[in-house]
C-alpha cells in the first residue's frame, strides 16, 4: 500500500448492503400511504398557496390520480370544518378583485363561474357590489386612461376608453357614458353609434 493511502471501504452497494450492514432485502417494507391521508394533505398544501374553490381542489386531486370516493370524503370534510366555503370564497373573490383590478359584476361571474362556483353563490356576491361604488370604480379607470389617450381623435377615445371598461365587464350603457363624461369634461363631445355600442357588449 502506497504511503498515505486509506484503506479502500466496501462500497455500500457490495453484497447488497446499505452501509450499516442491513441488506436492503432486509429491510421492512414502508407501508402503504392512506390515500384519505394524501388526499388530505394534496389539499392543504393548496389551501397554503391560496384560498381555493371545492371544484379547484377536485380537479387538483383527480389530476393526481386520487380516486372520486376519497375525494369527495376528504373535501366533505373540509367543507364541514369551514376549510372550503364557495360562498364565503366567492364574496371575498369579488371584493378583492373589483377593488384591486376594477373588475365589474359581468367579469367577476365569469371569472367564479370558471372556478366552479355555484351560480346560486355567485348571483349572492355579485350581488353585494355596490352599484355607486362600481360606477365610481369606472370614472377612476377611465380617468387613468385618459391621458393615455389624447392627442387621438374623438371617436377613437371613446372605443379605446369603452372597450376597456367593456373588458373589465362593464355594461356598453356604462361605459359609453362614463367615457361621453370625462371626454364632456375636456370639452369634447364624444358620439358611438349604435352597432360600436352592441358590439363592445359583446367583447
């Protein structure tokens, strides 16, 4: 043996052994995971992120192969304890979202509908939206914009500044007169025929 060398070890792959002398044949076999258990904790690890639907949390699970019973067990049980409320969920979704990006009633069921919240529950938070507070939510986007805008001919203010508030879900009605307000305000006089109109409740 050369000057300064160590002795070579067994590798912990020789004969089957782990390094602490088991082999591995002899180890006990880990248990089978219960599946009420991984469900369980697939849904937590969710709920940690962010609040989330109960058809969120399905689709979450089915995606990772837990069977529909366990399922149901496990997001029964949440719903028991409080853990998931569509009802709560969608009126805290609705206030967060209109107070955050201006959204309107249209835009936010739309948006609840897509997480599976029933339309029952969806009507019921919407419906708690002020209707003075959501046409001032509109005046403030469009004053936003406004700015963004000058320069630009009349007509094109008004489908710019409309169609973005029709994005957000607000009714053409609204929007049209929101945007004729504040165009009325720098002295301009702002027109949209009635086709341009129909059509920005379509977009």
């Amino acid at each position: 043996m050369a000057f300064g060398s160590r002795p070579s070890r067994p590798s912990s792959s020789e004969g089957g052994r782990d390094g602490r002398g088991a082999s591995r044949e002899d180890r006990p076999p880990r248990p089978p995971a219960d599946p009420v258990e991984a469900a369980r904790q697939i849904c937590l690890n969710q709920l940690d992120h962010a609040p989330r639907t109960r058809a969120e949390l399905a689709a979450v699970l089915r995606r990772k192969g837990v069977q529909d019973e366990v399922a149901e067990q496990v997001l029964g049980r949440f719903a028991e304890v409080g853990l998931i409320d569509d009802a709560v969920f969608a009126q805290l979704w609705v206030s967060s979202r209109h107070r955050g990006k201006g959204l309107a009633r249209r835009a936010l069921t739309q948006e609840l509908r897509r997480k599976g919240v029933a339309d029952e529950a969806v009507a019921e938070a919407v419906d708690g939206l002020d209707p003075e507070l959501e046409l001032a939510t509109a005046r403030a986007l469009v004053d936003r914009r406004l700015r963004t805008t000058a320069g630009l001919p009349t007509q094109a203010r008004v489908r710019r500044l409309a169609g973005m508030l029709a994005r957000k879900g607000y009714p053409a009605g609204t929007a049209f007169r929101v945007v004729k307000e504040a165009l009325a305000a720098e002295g301009e006089e702002a027109e949209l025929a009635f086709d341009e109109l129909s059509a920005l409740d379509d977009e």
